[in-house]
C-alpha cells in the first residue's frame, strides 16, 4: 500500500505535465486555425482544458496511508481525465482523414502526437493503467489518420509510426516496472536503516544492562564475602576470647547465610547464562502443580514458621495438571513463593492457588500481604538484578533474579506471568500455561 502511495504520489506531485499537455494543444491549434473552422477549435482546446482541470482536482482527492479512506475517487478522476485527453488527441489524428489539413500542418500533428506520447512514459507511468488508457487512443488516431489520408505514401509514414508507438509501449512498461521496484527498492533500504538503528539502539541497551549487571553484581558479592572474610578472621582471632563464647555462634551463623546466598546468586547466575545461550531443554510430561507446590511449601516452611507468615495451598477445581518440566516448575514456584516470603513482613499471609484461570489457560497464583509494588518499579521489575519491592525490616534481601528466571521458564513453557500489586496492601503473581 505504502508503494503505491508514493506512486500516486509522484504522479500527481507536479501540475507542468497537465500544463503541457494544454500548453500543446494550444500552439496545435493555432497552427490549424483556418483549417478548420474556429468553434470546432475552440471547443475541442476547451475540452482539452477541462480534461486538465479534472486531472488536477483528482490531485485534491489524494489520500494518505495514514489517512481513513481510500483513493478510488483519485484514480477515477485521473484515468477518466487522461482517456478524455487521449480520445481528443485521437479525434485530431483522424481529422486528417477529412483532408482539409495540408502536409505542413500535417507534419505538426504528427509531431505533437509523437510528443505527447513520449511525454506519457514520463508522466503516466507511476500508474499503468492511466498510461494505456492515455497512450492507445493516441497512438490509433494518429496511425489511422496518416494511414486513410490520401495520397496513399503516407503508408509509410503510417508504418513509422506503428513503430514508434510499439517503441513507446514498450519503453512506458519497462519505465513503470522500474518505478515500481526502484519505490519498492526505496522502502526495503528505509526499513533496513530502522530495523539496523533498532539493533543498533538494542546493543546499546543490552551492553547498558550489562555494565548494570556487572555493577550490581560486584555489590552483591562484596557484601557476603566481606562477611564471611570478617568474621572467619574474628572467629580465627578469638577475639572475644575462647571459641565456646556464644557470640561466634552467631558468626557462623552470618557466615552460613552469606554463603548460602552466593551459592544462590552463582546458580541463578548460570541459569540465566544458560537462557540466553539457547541451552534450556524441557523434559515434558503431565506434571501435577498440586504436589509441586506441596514440595516447595516443604523445603520453605521454615522460613514461613520462622517470620510467623501464615503459607497455604488452595486447590480450585479439580486440580492443576499441566505438559511441563517438573524440576522447571519447582524452579519457579519456589523463586514466586520465597519472593513472597521474603517481601511480607513477620505476622502476614501467603496464597497458592492452583486450577484453571480462564481463557484456556492453567496455573497457579502467589498472593501475598507484603509492602507491594510501586508503579515506577513495576516496567522494570523483570529485569535482571532489579528487585520490585521494599524489604520489610529484619528481611533478607534478594539477588533480583528470582523473577527473571521464571519469567524465562514460565515462557519457556509457552506461559505467562503478570503481576498486579497495589502499595501497601500486597501483589499478586500469575504464573499461566495453556491447557494441553
């Protein structure tokens, strides 16, 4: 559509080939004043001024892509307007049949003709179909005209002249053919350019993230291994005296959970490495989310008795089987359930609700109690290393993988995930797969 906009476009981007063609008919008729007599030239010089005024208010009628409508009004004001000056040009090839006109004037006809239709290779092509309803009648009155005049040698001029306009046939298709690819040409180099500046802007962004990436990594890493360093050199020290002192127990302790909290961030680590390198692989079979969840709701229990956080599983329907793998939907349900976990304070409530959530789709749902989401966290909250919510005092922060991960998975498994959180009152997480 866009090419044949620009087409159009060019066809009617100029008012000189309608000027011209009138500018034409005009000294045309000036050389056969006297040869006819002067109403008839008068009346066929204003028609073919009319036919000019008709093709120049199709030009008004032009519509843009953008633009609601269409442009069949344009086109049929513009091929009505050049067959009516075609069928003039032709009345005034076959007036020589009369044999009123002399050779002189004769010879202007026939150059005027020729003209003309030279002309339309370079006006009319942009639209084909204009083109031939301009160039046939044209071509047919002056041919016939020099054919059907007497004497008969102007058969010869008459043969020319069939192979001129076969000439011109020819060149005006070839002209519209390259027209068409050139303005097709045209647009595949602009969405070419746009689609390498979107790269371009991507690369960019990605290397952005990644220098984001890597910041926070840094941070993420100093804080545990400056634990762990600390306190296994004050541990090593005995600084509070001999190691039975109860307050390197609570060293250890930090020690434990920074480990383990590296341990986490290198695995999550490696799992999006793994994403972005196209080496996830799915171990499909009918997977029952109910005894998922049951798993995950065992190995994080204790975090959920520890903070007082009341954890339960719902089941809607008759249950939540799903084509999946199972060791990816743990993955994610225990990243959905722990975010939750750690993100409502002491004394709140976490849901799992598995079934059918309507539009052909299965899964489950966390709904928790916690802080909830802001709206300007919320466009980047499945970035990597970006986290969502506020910790609750006395929490344990996260490593902002969690969600990018099982978005990941979730889609992986040909799913999506949504999120809807309101400040203060907690969020909702919506982990959907299609029913198969």
């Amino acid at each position: 559509m866009r090419v044949q906009y620009k087409l159009r476009q060019s066809l009617h981007g100029s008012s000189l080939p309608a000027v011209a063609n009138v500018a034409v008919a005009g000294f045309v008729a000036i050389s056969v004043w006297g040869v006819f007599p002067a109403p008839v030239i008068l009346a066929w010089l204003a028609a073919m001024g009319g036919a000019t005024i008709v093709r120049r208010l199709a030009a008004r009628y032009f519509i843009a892509p953008e633009e609601p409508g269409d442009n069949r009004l344009c086109d049929i004001l513009l091929r009505g307007s050049v067959l009516f000056s075609g069928i003039l040009w032709c009345s005034l090839g076959l007036s020589t049949v009369s044999g009123l006109v002399p050779q002189d004037q004769l010879m202007v006809i026939g150059l005027a003709t020729c003209g003309m239709l030279a002309g339309a290779v370079f006006t009319l092509t942009s639209d084909i179909v204009a083109f031939r309803l301009y160039s046939i009648p044209v071509g047919i009155g002056a041919i016939s005209g020099f054919l059907l005049y007497d004497p008969p040698e102007y058969w010869a001029v008459a043969g020319m002249g069939c192979v001129y306009f076969i000439v011109v046939w020819a060149w005006g298709h070839v002209t519209a053919k390259s027209r068409l690819a050139e303005t097709r040409l045209g647009y595949e180099k602009q969405a070419l350019a746009e689609r390498l500046e979107q790269a371009r802007n991507d690369a960019l962004l990605a290397e952005k993230l990644k220098s984001d990436s890597f910041a926070m990594l840094g941070h993420d890493l100093r804080a545990p291994l400056n634990a762990i360093t600390g306190f296994s050199e004050s541990i090593e020290a005995e600084i509070w005296g001999p190691l039975g002192d109860p307050r390197y127990k609570d060293y250890a302790a930090t020690i434990s959970r920074s480990a383990r909290y590296l341990n986490e961030l290198a695995g999550s680590i490696l799992d999006i490495s793994r994403s972005d390198a196209g080496f996830e692989r799915m171990d499909s079979r009918r997977v029952d989310l109910r005894a998922v969840a049951d798993s995950c709701i065992d190995i994080l229990g204790g975090l959920a008795v520890e903070k007082e956080i009341d954890l339960r599983i719902e089941t809607l329907g008759a249950g939540a089987w799903i084509l999946g793998d199972e060791t990816k939907l743990k993955q994610i349900m225990i990243n959905l359930i722990a975010n939750a976990l750690r993100f409502t304070p002491n004394g709140g409530k976490v849901r799992v609700i598995l079934g059918e959530l309507g539009d052909g789709t299965v899964g489950f749902k966390v709904i928790d109690t916690g802080a909830g989401i802001s709206s300007d966290r919320m466009a980047t909250v499945f970035d990597p290393f970006v986290s969502g919510k506020q910790v609750p005092d006395g929490g344990e922060r996260g490593n902002g993988l969690g969600l990018s991960i099982s978005k990941r998975l979730i889609e992986l498994h040909g799913g999506t995930i949504s999120i809807n959180s309101q400040v203060g009152e907690g969020t909702t997480v919506k982990a959907a797969f299609p029913k198969r």
